[in-house]
C-alpha cells in the first residue's frame, strides 16, 4: 500500500516545479540584474521538485533523502520570492510552502 502522503507529495512538487519555472521566466522578461537570486534559486527548486517527483513516482531509494533536500530548497525559494510584490513571485512562494510541507510529511511518515 502507497504512503498517504505520495499522492500529495508528487502533485505539489509538479506544482511547484510549474510555478518557480513561470516564475524564473516572468522574472527574467521584467529586470534580470535585480531578480538574479530569485531567477537562480525558481529554476534550482524546480530542477529540485522535477527531479523528486520523478524519483517518488519510481520509488527510488534515496527518495526520503531527496525529499529532504526539496524542502529545504523549496523553503529558500519562498523565503527569496516572499521578498518581492509581483504576483508571480507570490505564486511561487505559496507554491513553495505548500511543496516544504509536503515534502517534510513524507519524510516523517
């Protein structure tokens, strides 16, 4: 039987990774020298929660381990686009939250 918390985990991390991507684009067309950390930290995240969506999805070993690492990245990414008005960036951030605490119940179940 799958963990109750797989289902959960996998869609907010493919949210996340759509978020910080549209993010990461919309922050690149508006001012790129000011938005530099929060284009490298969105596109990092969503490397992040692609790459542990995927390895959830296979049941991969280090699955608990990656899931760890995604939200703490997840978590910095919030922090970073928290910091700015652009309602793409409070996508983001919500995004972000919601993926840091998915990824911390899995890692407890």
């Amino acid at each position: 039987m799958r963990d109750p918390n797989f289902e959960q985990c996998v869609q907010a991390c493919y949210e996340c990774a759509v978020a910080c991507d549209q993010c990461a684009a919309a922050c690149l067309r508006q001012n790129p020298a000011q938005m530099r950390a929060s284009i490298a930290l969105c596109t990092d995240c969503a490397e992040v929660c692609h790459l542990c969506a995927a390895m959830l999805a296979r049941g991969g070993e280090f699955a608990q381990a990656l899931c760890t690492l995604c939200a703490l990245v997840c978590d910095a990414c919030a922090r970073q686009c928290s910091t700015h008005d652009a309602e793409h960036c409070q996508i983001c951030a919500g995004a972000c939250i919601a993926c840091t605490l998915a990824c911390r119940d899995m890692v407890e179940a």
